[in-house]
C-alpha cells in the first residue's frame, strides 16, 4: 500500500506539471482577451506535424525545423487566428467560438489528409531515453524532464508577468480593460503579445511528450480537454488559481489510474470539477484576474 501511494504522488506531480503546461496557454487568452479559445488544440497540431514537415519534406534537422515551425506558428496566430477572426469578432462571442472551432477542425483534416496515422510521423525529442526507479514507481526518464521543463515555464511565464512591463500590462488588461484604456496602454498590442505568448507553452509541451505521447492528427482535442478543465477548475483566466488545478487533477489522474481504472480518470476528472463548480462556481480563484 505504501508503495502504491508513492507512486500516486510521484505520478500525481508529473501529470500535475504537463496539465498545467498543457493549459497555461489556454489561461492566458482567457485571462487577457477573456476569449474561450476553442482552437487552442491547433496549436499541439501543428507544432508536431509543421515539424514533420520541415524535417521530412525539406530535410532540415530537428532544430532549424522547430525553429521554422515556430515561425510559422506565430505568423499563423497573427495572420489567420488574431485579425481575421479574434479582433473582428471579441464582441460577437458565437461567432468568434464557431470561426476558432472551424479553424481547428480544418488543420486536423489537412494533416490527417497529408500525414494520416499510416504515415509514421516521428518527432526525435527524447532527451534522455530510458526510465528510472523512485520508490515503488518506475517513470521513464523523458516524463520526469517534461515535468521538469513545465515548472520552469511555469516560473518564467511567473516572473515575466510579475517583473515585466509588458507583465504589468496584461495584467492591468485582465483586471479592467477600460481602465487601462483610460491609462493609454495599446490593448491591441496586448492582446497581439498574449497571443503570441500562448503558443509557446503548448508548443514545448507537445514536443517533449511526443516521445511517449500518441501521434495522430487528432491529438489536439483530449489536450484542450484537459486545458478546459484546468481552467476552468481554477477560475477562468488566473494562472495561480490553475497551477492549484493543474495539480488536482494530476492527484486524481494518479489516483484513479493506480487504485481504481485508468479508463475511468476523464470521467472522474469530469465529475469531481463539477462538484467543486456547485460549491464554487468562479473556480479556485477569482476569475477577473490574470494572477
């Protein structure tokens, strides 16, 4: 039993890490541009098979194809994502859901089109192969640097956002758009910077899972999942409300999957977020600020 236990905690860490990797993207446009970002799950999409592409179909090497993939990222977000459907659209909520929902539906057909399952798509991003013993718990090496990597994001994206002007900006947006209007900050600009900051945890969460995580073109959905759930778990838009979240349902995701059936973790996951929304509605923290 306490052998079992210590592995729930050392897998209740790990998962808790990658889900708040996996959703502090996701948190940040909720938090800055209030948008419910349901295209999010492009963003894992691309970042793997934009990748493929560059090493595949124009012989770069893993770096200069992460480094391409990057830049099409971010030039896909400004151009496709940020002015043609968010900035038109941030007060005609319907609309800008179905365009961001439509936008993600169609990069997973046009990778299932070009690269399908069948297609063998392998992204080299083990950094250290094998697995280690802690406890009673074997975990391969790879997870525990993803879970590593994700803190330190984690903390970067902290500091940044404590220290920082650009930081103190997006926070003053997430708290009252108006009154930083008032104040003479460019909101635009920082909307444009939020969304250009959100591709990046997701972006080196899918590439440092991709050596244990399944590659298909649809890979996205259960990841914005999780981000949703994350989010919503910690009050829309507040990143300290979902690091608190992120670790909860990594707890759950543990403990269901050693003790119960891992089949049964999106279930549980599900259930035990809508009773805590019954008691407490706007999440763990409040949702009208970014931190």
């Amino acid at each position: 039993m306490i052998g079992t236990m210590g592995m729930v905690g050392v897998y209740a860490f790990v998962l808790g890490s990658l889900y708040l990797l996996m959703s502090l993207g996701f948190s940040l446009i909720c938090g800055v541009l209030r948008v419910f970002h349901l295209g999010y799950g492009l963003i894992f999409v691309m970042a793997v098979y934009v990748t493929w592409m560059f090493m595949e179909n124009f012989g770069l090497g893993l770096i200069p194809a992460i480094a391409s993939m990057c830049v099409v990222q971010c030039l896909f977000t400004l151009l496709v994502i940020y002015l043609p459907i968010v900035k038109r659209y941030i007060e005609k909520e319907e609309l800008l859901l179905t365009s961001l929902l439509l936008v993600a539906i169609i990069i997973e057909e046009a990778a299932n089109y070009v690269y399908p399952v069948t297609a063998g798509v392998d992204i080299p991003t083990t950094i250290v192969p094998g697995s280690i013993k802690i406890g009673a718990a074997s975990i391969p090496n790879q997870m525990l640097i993803a879970a590593g990597i994700a803190i330190l994001t984690t903390a970067m994206f902290i500091i940044f956002f404590l220290k920082s002007r650009s930081g103190l900006l997006m926070r003053a947006v997430s708290q009252d758009v108006r009154s930083a209007k008032l104040m003479g900050t460019s909101t635009e600009r920082v909307y444009i910077y939020a969304m250009m900051l959100s591709i990046i945890p997701p972006t080196i969460c899918i590439l440092v899972m991709v050596p244990f995580w399944s590659i298909e073109p649809y890979l996205g959905w259960p990841l914005l999942h999780t981000a949703i759930l994350v989010a919503i778990l910690g009050g829309l838009g507040n990143l300290r409300g979902s690091i608190i979240a992120a670790y909860i349902l990594g707890l759950i995701a543990a403990t269901v999957s050693f003790l119960i059936d891992p089949s049964l973790v999106p279930l549980v996951s599900l259930l035990v977020v809508v009773l805590i929304l019954i008691f407490r509605p706007q999440g763990i923290s409040r949702s009208e600020s970014l931190w």
